[in-house]
C-alpha cells in the first residue's frame, strides 16, 4: 500500500528519548551533575560518614608499618635540611618553653585534644549555617587526610622528640600528660612514625582559612587566623613535628581544596551560602 500512513510503519523504528534527556545532555552527564551539585546535608549520614571516615583513617595510620630504622633517618635529613635552610629552631623553641611548666602543660593538652574537637566544631558550624557550602568543605578536608596517609605510607619519620641524640624533651612524658596518644601507655595504640606531613597543621588551616573566609564579625576571622598560627608553635615546642612537617601538611590542604574545586566547579567559599529550594 502507498499511503502515507503505511510508508510511516514501513520506515525504520524510532525510539523517543527517555523522559527528561535531551540529545546535548546525555544520562551520564546529567548524572555526574546531580553527584557535583551541593546538597542538602542529612544529619545521620555526616556523623556516620565522619565517624567511619575516621575510623578508616586511624585503621590505615597505625597500619602502615612503624620502620623506626627508616623514619630516624629521614628525621635526621630532615633536621640536617633546616640547619641548611637556617629554621632549624625547634630544639630552642622546645627547651624555652618546656622551662615554663603551665605553659608546656597548657600546650600539651591542646595537641592533645583541640585537634579534634576544634574541627568537628567547624563541621557543625558549616553544618548549621552553611550548608551551600558544607560538602565542599568536608570534601576539602577528607581528601587532604587522605592524602597525608600516603606520605605515612612511603616517608615514615619519627618526630623530634623520638630522635635519640637530637637533645628534644618529650614534653607529654615529662609532664604526665593524661589522655595523650602521642607518648605513654597509650602511644601503642598510633603510629609514631607518622609525623609527615602534620594532620595538626593541616585540619587547623582548614578550620583556620574556613573561618576566616565565612565568619562575618572580625574577631571571629582573627581567631580563625590566630588558630593555625598557635597549632604550629604548639607542635614544634611539644617536639612533636619539625618545621617541614607543617609545610607537608600545607601542601596537602592545597591539593583537598584543589580536587573541591575541580568537583564543585569552584571553592567552598565562593559558593552559595544556602541551597536553592526546588
């Protein structure tokens, strides 16, 4: 038959796109969209996410082998490095502040316990009041965790105070430092050869620029600055990293808002403080 209708069912099939697609947005772009796009937080997943994040972080660390013969020497590269560069100052800074007994103790404790609850905090802050930009900031400081326990894996290093003839007080065991995973009973439980790059200086730069970039009153923005600033005089008098350590843990926060820039389309701060309403 030669009608029009009959040269319709003749001809080759055609298949309607899927509800939704168009021809210049493919499923799997449209896909890798929704994964990029920022979203609303749910409470339950993020304190499972952090909790197991952590949990694998601690697993990993303390699994990577203690080679103390290696980690010794490349601690003292390391020390034999500043003394070139003219920064090796640690041990001076070590012994002068370890003679002020409440200061040192002070500052025991807070390597011992800011580390943590300072960036939870932070979380809870981008949590409640930035959600536009919360995943994007975790993002940024998972990665640079992530990235540091590959410099746990291949350059071991023992931190100044485990260094033989390197004249450092261990200020954590000199002064009874309770709760401290670093020194003591409960040194077993970490690495102790894991000392770069410093997870200390990355997470308080992390906490630090963040603040600084999103709080609105100035005081708020100073304590921001003010934080990492402390967290570095902290591990260097504690004898518990070298000056490099916390360059390491620099360039691995570089690379956390990096790859939250690239997945995100731009940094943290830059985008929406709220989430559109759909």
């Amino acid at each position: 038959m030669g009608d029009a209708n009959t040269r319709i069912l003749d001809g080759p099939p055609t298949t309607p796109p899927p509800r939704g697609e168009h021809a210049d947005h493919p499923a799997p772009e449209r896909r890798l969209a929704r994964l990029r796009a920022p979203r609303t937080p749910r409470l339950w997943f993020e304190v499972l996410l952090i909790a197991v994040s952590y949990w694998t972080y601690s697993v990993i660390r303390n699994a990577v082998p203690e080679q103390k013969t290696k980690a010794l020497r490349n601690a003292d590269w390391i020390w034999q490095a500043e003394h070139s560069l003219g920064i090796a100052v640690e041990h001076t800074v070590n012994h002068a502040v370890n003679s002020v007994t409440w200061l040192i103790v002070t500052m025991n404790y807070y390597y011992a316990t800011l580390h943590f609850i300072v960036t939870i905090g932070v979380l809870v802050w981008l949590y409640r009041w930035h959600p536009g930009r919360y995943a994007a900031a975790r993002m940024a400081l998972f990665a640079t965790t992530g990235i540091a326990l590959i410099g746990y894996y291949f350059y071991p290093l023992a931190p100044p105070r485990l260094m033989p003839d390197g004249g450092f007080v261990d200020t954590l065991i000199d002064h009874g430092t309770w709760g401290s995973m670093a020194s003591g009973n409960l040194a077993s439980m970490s690495n102790q050869y894991a000392a770069m790059p410093s997870m200390h200086i990355g997470w308080s730069l992390w906490c630090g620029i963040t603040i600084a970039l999103l709080a609105k009153p100035l005081w708020a923005k100073a304590l921001g600055l003010l934080y990492p600033a402390l967290t570095l005089l902290v591990i260097v008098s504690t004898a518990n990293h070298f000056w490099l350590d916390a360059m390491g843990g620099a360039l691995c926060l570089g690379f956390g808002f990096a790859l939250a820039g690239v997945w995100f389309g731009s940094l943290p701060h830059r985008l929406s403080r709220r989430l559109a309403v759909a």
